[in-house]
C-alpha cells in the first residue's frame, strides 16, 4: 500500500479496494482513494453514484464487504462510527441531521462528546460562524437551512477531527448560502484538517477542491487536480459515455458485468464525449489498478 | 429463509410457471418441490387418520388432540399476523374471549353449540372491525400493548352482564349428547376448524395477497414505499385472525363447558400463541405446527408444575427470538431445503427442474 | 361532596400511575421499544424491598435506598445484554423478548415466593391521614407518593435539560446514528436510559407495595396496562404530559370507582380508548405516534 497522493506524501486518509453491498446491490466497486494530509479532494459523480455510501463507509456507518480504510496508517476498518471519531474522522451527513430538540449550543456540545483537544473549541466554531453566538440557545429546528448546515459543520469540528467528510452540503440550500458555507472551507484547510468532501455541484467541487474523484455506478472513473482535467474528462466521467458510442448513450461506458439499467445516467449525454486516455488519469497510483481508458 | 427462498424474491410478481426476467435470468421458477407434493398427501392421509381416530382411542387422548388442535389454530393466527402483516399483538385474547361467550349467548338461547361456532366465529370477526379501526393507526409497541388494553375492556364488560355469570363464570347449555359422542363431537369439530384454518391460511398465502404479504413480512417500509395496499391487506389479515381466534374460542367453550371471563380472556392464550409461534419458527406455515407439537410435548411432561413450563417456555422462547430467529422450522427447512407448504417459489437453474414438476406448475 | 373527594384521591393516586409511566416513557423515547415486562419489574422491586426489609429489618419507607440502585444497576446490564441483542434484530423481536420476560418474571415469582398476596408494612403510616372539611380525607402515604411522583420527574426534567449524560440522552432519541457520527456510543446511552427508567420503575414498584397488597400477576394484570394509559393519555415526550395522564386515569378510575365498584379499571380504560380516538398524540404532545 504505497499510494501515493499527488503530492507524494503519505496519505492521512486511505481507502483501498473498497467494495459496499447495500443487500444484494453493489454499491462501491473496488473503490481506492488516497487523500494527504491538509488537502481538499472533491468526490463528484451522479446521483447514486456511490459518493454518501463512500463517506457514510469511511465514517464507519456501513461495513464494507472488502477492503481497507486507513487512517494515517492505522487500519481502522472495524472500528465503530463512534470510534472512528475519537480516531479523527468526522462526518458531515447529508441533509445536515442536526438534533431537532436541542439548542445550537447543545448540538455543539454533542460533538464534543469524544473529547478530542484541539483548537475548535465552543468559542472557536463560535468565532467561526459569527451570528451563532447570539443564538445559541435556540433550538436547531427553528433555524433556517444555511444556518443548520452551519451549526452541522460546527458539530463535526468540535470533535477536532483530523479528517472532515462533507456530504452535499449545498443540498437544498440557496446559492447564495452555499457560497457563504463553501468561504469558510479554505479557513479550515489552512488551520490543517484535511477535508474530503461530496459535492453534485461539479463547479462548485472544482473550485475548492486540490483533487477531484469522479465516481461512477459505484466506480472511480476519474481523478486528478481540477487544473489538468478538462471539461469533456469530468462529463464522460460524471455521466459514463464514451466516444466509441454505440448509440445508446452507455454501451460500453458501463463496465463489465454491470447491469445496463444505469439510472442516474439517464438525464443522458447532450453529445458524445472524447475518450479520455490514459495517461489523463494521472490521479493516485492506485488508479492504475485498473485499465486506464475502460471505464469512461 | 433460505438461500433458495431469497431468489424468490427477485421473481416476486412473477407467475411461478414464466421463467424470470432481469436477475434471475436463465433460471426456471417453480413453486413447489417434491418435499411439498409428498406433503400434501401426507396431510390428505393424516386428516383421513385424524378423523377416524374417535374410533379407535378413548376420548382422554381425542380430548388431549382437542387441546393441540386449539392451540393450533391459535399459533397459526398469530403467526399470520405477526409474522407475515408485521402486527405483533399482545390482546387476541379478546377474541377467544368474545368467540367462547358468543357461543354461550347462543346457546342460552338454544342453538346448539356446533352450530353456533360459525355464528360466534363470524361475530369475533365483526367485533375485529371496529377495533381495526382503533388499532390501524398504531405501530408496534402501541399496537401491541393497546390491544391488550381492549381484551381487558371486552372481560370489565362481560364481568358486568349478570346474565352472563358476572365474574363468577356460566356453563355452557345445549351440549345433550352423551359423553362418548360429545367428545367425538368436540373433536370433530376441532379438527375441522384446523384444518380450514391452515388450508385458509395457505390458500391466502399463495394467492396474491400472498406476494404483498410476504413483501410486507420481508420489509415493511419497503412495500409501502413501492406502493404495496399494506393498510388493506393488514386489515384482511387482522380480521382473519379475529376470525381464527373467534373460533378457536368457541371450541374452547365447547371443549371447556364451562367459562370464567379470567380465563377466557387470558393474556396466557397469546402467551401460547406467541412461544409456540417463536418457537417453531415465525414467518412459516409449517412454524406453528412444529411449535405446538414442542409446545405440547413439554406441557405434557412439565405441566405438574405449570410455573416452571411457563419458565422453561419463556426462556426458551427469548433465546430463540434472538440468537435463533427463524426458529426450529427455519433451522430444519435452511438445512435440508424443504418446504412443506411452498407459498413462494423456487428458482433453479435452466434445465436442471425436473420434468416433473414443470407439468405441475404449469397448471394455473 | 364524594365527587369532590373520588376526584382529590384520584389526583393522588394519579402520582403512583405517573411514576410508574415515567419509565415506561423514557425507553420508549429513547430506544422506540415499549418494555412489557414493565409492570413485572415493578412487582420484582417489591419483593425485593420485602427481603431487604425482612434480613434488614430497616423500616419499608428507606428500602429504595437499596433497591433503587439495585434496580438501577440491572437495568444497564439487561440493556447492554439481552434487550441489546433483541434490538440489533428489530423491534418486533424487542417486543417479543420483553414479553418473554414479563412472562418468565411472573412465573418465577409465583414459582419462589409463591401466589399469596403481600404488602410492605409501613406501619401506621398506611392509615394516617388528615381531613379537610368533613368529607375529604388525604392519607399521608398518599401524598407522600404524590410529592415523590413530583419530586422525580422533576428531577428527571432537570438531568435530562441540564446534565451532560442528559444531553447525550436527547441527542440518541432525536437521531441514533447523528449521534454515533457526534463520537456517541448509543448502547452505553441506552443503558443509562434504562438504568434510569428502572430506578423509576422500582421506585413505583415500592409505592404500590406500600400502597396496597401486590401479588406476583399484579405486573401484568394491572400495572403495565396503567402506566401504558398514562403515557397514552398525556402524551409522548413530555414527562409533564405523564403526570398530567397519570392523573387523568387516576380521577377517571376513582371517578368510576365512584359510580360502582367493578367500574373503577373500566372507567380508565374507557378513558384511555377515547383519547386514542379523538387525540390519538395525547393531551400535551404534538408529536406523532410512532
């Protein structure tokens, strides 16, 4: 296990051949990721693609049916959400799942619970997201979406995590909000927590992320920095189509051995995309498990 | 269920005799086996052996059957309840309650109590209306416990009407014929009530209500959310039950002659219904026939001590709901592959389902 | 004027029905599982109290110093072991070992401390009492029951709003897994859960002792049944909504009592079901049933 990030450094959070079933649907295929540490990747991908199934894994909330996670070289593939956390992961869930009945403060208070020291304190994530001081003593339930996205974000950093998982943290909300969310991620970065995130708005991925991952039908069909893939890589990556169309708008972008009924797929290709090639996936060396050029 | 048992699923809503599409491609799907053909003559045999069995032994044992055949009859409603409508009642005592005292009103007013069985069994069943309306609304917990709130009400009421012995309990009248023959009689009618009732049992089971029952039993939510009528086909089950349990209450009035509303409204009828269900496997015809034959083994060599069987029964019955879910019948079936009373279906590979079988299945 | 009177004794009898629901109330908030051994437990705090007293021979009244922790204790180990591994297979399965349970329970005491009915023997304190005007007498023990009634959930309130293991408590009954994300191991909560609710549990199992004769079926034939009405009646979610129901049934059944004796458990019954048709989320919750 040398997979390297781009930069060369060691990871701090590693997922190797990583496969999930949610009963008798496969929904990670051999998934391989590697992300160092104070980096931001992005995993993109349609929906249904895999992406939550991979942060919900990596946070411990689904056992993989093979593979490994590793976190700053310490395996930590059967450890219990709970502590995984007190290891230095946390997870930003998607549709922000804040505790209804308890007030800011107390949702706050509840991430805290591993007790992991560090420099998120209350005050901090307080300092953070200026307006929730003044409302701390209101329950989460009566807070707007942009603002529970927030106090979601704060929970999870007052756990001090080493590694924050962002799931969709723009769903539902106003793009106005999902700015003001998204310019609080390079204060994060700089304060050193490496952040893997998911994200469906691809330009918003693009603009944050030093390393993105396209995940397909459960598959990593593309990765690499924003500056170095083009947009027809991301599009035939994201939607699975292929130059070589056969006509019917997946054919042989499907991989082997997965039935053709790929549904999220379905909103369709406008045209037909260049194959991306395979020095393009120029992404971890992992990739390189797979042929480069199959799976577009 | 079985490995087997899981493909079923995949052809659900087939017809057992179209090989199915999509995942199950290349297969041949049957409903039955060979296990299955031999079983239902075996059943036609054992009915015909049952019946004639008042000529042949005295009526202590057709007395001791009488009791396996109610308890029986009992199970198998709560199996069909709980264990394919997802309704886990703790009150059906209420209506073996109800079905015994209707059976007593009727004679009081001199009907035979043979036939006021069917009468009383109806009347149980118009009774479950009304509290299916009460009762739909709640999950689990709720239902559970509510309907035990409702046989206690129904036992505070029969305690009040003087003209059916308050508290103090009533005989049941009309029952003229001599001792020998009232036996018979009582056994007669047991057997048949039972064998309906598994044979309704089945018949609903593999009908298409069937398929939304066992798509309910496999996964609730799931079949609400692909648009299963689950609120319909629960309120089918539960006054089918109410049924069941109207009935099995009159011959236990007929089998008892005489009933105090403690007992016949006794949290110890579903207690029965329950462990024997758990027991011999929850979510199978063919758990609470297994069940009640262990059941009733072990009521016949503890039950010098009742506390200690009901114990034994309790503990047993615990450690098999959770480190043995499927129970005897579930070990016994994954085991050897057998299904007596098949209700879904078999997938085998193209080719490999004997000739046999393909004639028999084709039919409708 | 006896109107009057069946409605103040039915105020104070509704205290004993509160504390008994408030257990009952808790689990189910916290761990969606309503526990038919309820009622049972209870009675086994009962008898336990009844041996303390009788190898300690300390007055009845100070035997929950011992059986409450006692109870306490059990509670979190029973949840950690089998109600554990029942909930890991589903509710259904939660609610059938539970009713195991209370079966096994009842049996258990018939089989080792026999049928007969008993009583904690709280001395002349059963029948003190003060009366106001002519009609209206208030036992002592009455209001005692009453005023602790009060006393814990208040308390409860107070540890569940104010303490950290409160806090962690509310969290898992909102969202289970939120929780585990938030570093929450939610087994341990569920047993401080439990612990507490049978801290409770033995607490009213203690005051019904003192408070008339208990027989090993008294769990199940009446016990469960009230404390499940109460927390129907009042509400979900709110431990004032089980006082305000505990109360409720408590006049209801004096009330009936009132009316003809046999009509006393009927008249809480009767009260019960119209809730549930008319006001199906109880009196003070706005939250659904689940």
């Amino acid at each position: 296990m040398t997979a390297a990030g781009t930069t060369g450094a060691s990871p701090l959070l590693e997922v190797a051949g990583l496969s999930v079933h949610h009963g008798q649907l496969q929904a990670l295929h051999d998934v391989s990721i590697a992300v160092p540490a104070g980096q931001v990747h992005a995993m993109i991908g349609a929906n249904g693609a895999g992406k939550s199934t991979l942060l919900r894994t990596i946070a411990g909330l689904h056992a993989p049916t093979a593979g490994s996670i590793r976190l700053d070289g310490r395996d930590i593939t059967g450890l219990r959400p709970e502590r995984r956390v007190a290891a230095g992961i946390a997870l930003v869930p998607e549709g922000r799942r804040l505790f209804p009945s308890l007030s800011v403060e107390e949702n706050l208070l509840i991430g805290a619970s591993s007790r992991r020291t560090g420099e998120w304190s209350i005050d901090a994530i307080y300092d953070l997201f200026g307006w929730m001081r003044d409302r701390r003593r209101q329950r989460a339930a009566q807070l707007s979406g942009g603002e529970q996205q927030a106090v979601a974000i704060g929970r999870a950093l007052a756990a001090n995590p080493r590694v924050l998982l962002l799931d969709e943290l723009s769903l539902g909300l106003a793009p106005v909000v999902v700015r003001r969310i998204y310019a609080t991620l390079p204060q994060l970065a700089a304060s050193g927590m490496t952040i893997l995130l998911v994200e469906q708005d691809v330009s918003q991925a693009l603009a944050v992320a030093s390393h993105v991952h396209c995940l397909l039908e459960g598959r990593v069909t593309l990765a690499g920095p924003p500056a170095r893939l083009t947009g027809a890589q991301i599009e035939a990556a994201y939607f699975g189509v292929s130059a070589a169309s056969n006509g019917n708008g997946y054919g042989n972008g499907s991989p082997p051995g997965t039935p053709a009924s790929a549904g999220p797929a379905s909103a369709g290709p406008a045209s037909a995309s260049p194959a991306i090639s395979g020095p393009a996936i120029s992404g971890p060396a992992r990739q390189a498990d797979q042929p480069p050029g199959v799976h577009l | 269920m079985s490995a087997v048992g899981q493909d079923t699923q995949a052809a659900g809503g087939q017809h057992p005799r179209v090989a199915a599409r999509g995942p199950a491609a290349g297969r041949v799907v049957t409903r039955s086996r060979r296990s299955a053909l031999w079983a239902g003559l075996a059943a036609v045999v054992a009915i015909a052996i049952l019946g004639y069995l008042p000529y042949l032994v005295f009526s202590d044992t057709t007395g001791l059957m009488v009791q396996f055949f109610q308890l029986l009859i009992m199970a198998s409603m709560w199996n069909l309840l709980a264990g394919y409508a997802g309704l886990v009642s703790v009150g059906h005592q209420a209506f073996i309650g109800l079905g015994a005292y209707f059976v007593v009103l009727l004679a009081m007013h001199g009907l035979s109590p043979f036939t006021a069985i069917p009468i009383a069994t109806a009347a149980a069943g118009v009774v479950g209306l009304p509290v299916w309306w009460l009762v739909s609304r709640l999950r689990s917990g709720y239902f559970a416990i509510t309907m035990w709130v409702i046989a206690s009400v129904c036992m505070l009421i029969i305690i009040q009407i003087s003209s059916l012995g308050s508290g103090t309990g009533i005989a049941l009248s009309g029952l003229t014929q001599s001792p020998t023959l009232l036996a018979a009689d009582t056994y007669w009618a047991t057997l048949a009530v039972a064998v309906l009732a598994i044979a309704g049992i089945y018949a609903l089971l593999r009908s298409r209500l069937g398929l939304a029952l066992t798509a309910i039993r496999d996964d609730e939510a799931g079949a609400k959310s692909i648009g299963g009528r689950v609120g319909s086909v629960q309120r089918l089950v539960f006054l089918v039950t109410a049924l069941g349990c109207g009935a099995a209450g009159a011959l236990y009035a007929i089998s008892q002659q005489f009933i105090v509303p403690t007992a016949a409204f006794d949290v110890s009828f579903t207690a029965e219904m329950i462990f024997i269900t758990i027991i011999g496997g929850i979510g199978t015809i063919e758990g609470p026939i297994i069940g009640t034959i262990v059941f009733f083994i072990l009521q016949q060599t503890l039950s010098a001590d009742g506390t200690w069987y009901w114990i034994v029964l309790g503990l047993v019955a615990i450690a098999v709901a959770i480190w043995a879910p499927r129970g005897i019948w579930g070990l016994v079936s994954e085991k050897f592959g057998i299904r007596l009373f098949p209700v879904g279906y078999y997938v085998w590979p193209a080719g490999e389902q004997p000739r046999r079988l393909l004639a028999r299945s084709a039919r409708p | 004027m006896t109107w009057v009177n069946a409605v103040i004794q039915g105020v104070m009898l509704g205290g004993l029905y509160a504390l008994f629901a408030c257990g009952l109330s808790l689990m189910f908030g916290v761990m969606k599982v309503i526990n038919l051994a309820h009622g049972d437990l209870a009675m086994v705090a009962a008898y336990i109290a009844l041996g303390v007293v009788t190898i300690t021979h300390v007055p009845a009244i100070w035997s929950f110093v011992l059986v409450v922790p006692i109870f306490a204790a059990l509670g979190y180990v029973l949840q950690r072991t089998l109600l554990q591994a029942s909930l890991n297979r589903g509710v259904i399965t939660t609610l059938l070992v539970t009713f195991g349970l209370s079966v096994v329970i009842e049996n258990a005491l018939q089989q080792f401390l026999s049928a007969n009915s008993r009583e904690l023997n709280i001395g002349s304190l059963v029948s003190d009492s003060f009366s106001i005007g002519s009609q209206i007498t208030i036992a002592y023990l009455d209001l005692i029951i009453l005023v602790v009634a009060v006393a814990v959930l208040l308390g409860l309130q107070y540890f569940l709003s104010s303490s950290r293991s409160g806090r962690m408590i509310r969290a898992v009954a909102d969202d289970r897994e939120a929780a585990q994300l938030a570093g929450i191991d939610y087994r341990h909560v569920f047993g401080i859960a439990t612990a507490i609710a049978f801290g409770t549990v033995a607490l009213a199992g203690l005051a019904y002792g003192m408070y008339t004769q208990f027989d090993p079926t008294t769990g199940t034939t009446a016990l469960l049944l009230y404390a499940f009405e109460a927390v129907v009646i009042g509400g979900l979610g709110s431990l004032w909504g089980t006082l305000a129901g505990g109360i409720l049934l408590g006049v209801a059944q004096q009330v009936g009592a009132q009316y003809h004796a046999a009509d006393q458990v009927l008249a809480g019954q009767l009260l019960f079901l119209i809730i549930l048709v008319l006001r199906p989320q109880g009196i003070t919750s706005r939250r659904e049933l689940a």
